[in-house]
C-alpha cells in the first residue's frame, strides 16, 4: 500500500521552485510567494532546494514538499543531496520527501549509496525519492529500498541520452520495470509533453523552469522570435 503523500501526487504536477544564486528570482521569500503560485494553479506537490527555502515553503503550503540540498565537493559529479549531511540538513528541515542522487556514479567520502539508505531508514521515516538517469539506476534504487524514482538526472550524466526533450523513453521503461512511482522530470517545457510523460506511464510529472525560470521562458521566446 502506498503511503498517504504519494497517493496524493497521482496523476499530477509537481512544481520545482528552484532558483540558484546569481538568478532573479534567488531567495526563499520568492520560492515561496512561487509555492503559493503552484498551489493556486492546482499543483499537488513542490520540490525545493536548501533547507532555508523548504522551510520558508512549509510556512506557507499545506502541499507535500520533495526537499533536496544541492552541494559540490571537489572531485565528485554528485551534488544532488550528496551525503548524510544534507539528508539530514532537508529531514530538519521539514520536507516530507527527500531527493536524492541515485545514479551509480562514486559519491563522496566513497560512501556506498547502500549504507546512506540503511542509516536514514534506521532514525527517519521520511520518503526517500531516487534521482537516476537510466533504467539499471532506477532498478537498483527499488531494491535499495526507495519509494519513488524521478528521471531528473536523464542527460546530466555523461552514459544517458543527451538531448533537449524529455526522456519519455526512460519514463515507459522505468514504468514497466520497477513496482514503485516513476516520477518524469528534466526538459518538459510544454503541457503536451507533461501528458505524454503520464500517457507514458509516468505516475506524476515535475516541472521547473518552465514554471519558475522568468528569464529561461523568455530566452525561449526570444530565440524563437529570431
């Protein structure tokens, strides 16, 4: 039986409200006045970056957060909530999912992606979601031990498919293969490509800088103009 939090992401959006420094929107009071905005527009969940911005989120959603801390440590691809610290930073934090990195790329510290799962399911009982880039990273993340898988990292390793489109292909296959929710995530710019995820088998679809990435929407517009 699927936990309450999951079921209520069936079927629909979930709005990544990301902005990292150096970009107009960075700060937690315009991630969340971008909370309030995904909640009005019928989102059904939110997925934030840093445990300053999931907080500022709680404090104004009543949705299920999907929380992350993206940090780089020299040396390592890995920057998708990397290691216990920012697992820990998230779960503090408030958020009712955490996101991690599960590709099969070395983490820092060498820690095995294994021993990171055990430890957290031994003192939290938060839900933990599988960032992969490929059908054998999304089977193994089953067998870890995680409730959900999103593609998010399809095209951000060098050994998946680099492309402009969403992998809709890794979201069927993914769909048939694993008995947890994939989640379709990474490049879907268009309501038609969010339905195609769904038809696809996708149980919910995540959307960022389509929604929340003023200047990305617009580069899109202007490049197209041109």
């Amino acid at each position: 039986m699927l936990h309450s939090i999951i079921q209520s992401l069936k079927g629909g959006l979930i709005v990544s409200c990301q902005a990292l420094e150096g970009e107009p929107f960075y700060g937690s009071d315009y991630m969340a006045r971008f909370a309030i905005a995904a909640e009005m527009g019928n989102a059904v969940g939110i997925r934030a970056n840093t445990p300053q911005d999931i907080r500022a989120i709680k404090k104004v959603s009543h949705l299920p957060l999907i929380g992350l801390w993206k940090q780089e440590y020299s040396g390592f691809d890995v920057y998708i909530t990397p290691t216990l610290q920012e697992i820990e930073g998230v779960i503090a934090a408030g958020a009712d999912i955490v996101a991690m990195d599960a590709t099969l790329r070395t983490r820092p510290g060498g820690v095995n992606l294994a021993d990171i799962v055990n430890k957290i399911r031994e003192k939290h009982q938060v839900l933990l979601m599988a960032d992969v880039s490929t059908v054998v990273e999304g089977e193994e993340a089953e067998k870890l031990g995680f409730d959900l898988i999103s593609t998010t990292l399809s095209g951000y390793t060098d050994y998946s498919p680099q492309s402009e489109e969403p992998d809709i292909q890794l979201v069927a296959e993914l769909s048939r293969k694993v008995s947890i929710p994939v989640l379709a995530e990474g490049k879907i710019y268009t309501p038609e490509q969010a339905s195609q995820c769904i038809q696809a088998g996708a149980y919910a679809v995540v959307i960022g800088g389509a929604i929340t990435r003023p200047q990305l929407i617009t580069k899109k517009f202007t490049e197209a103009l041109r």
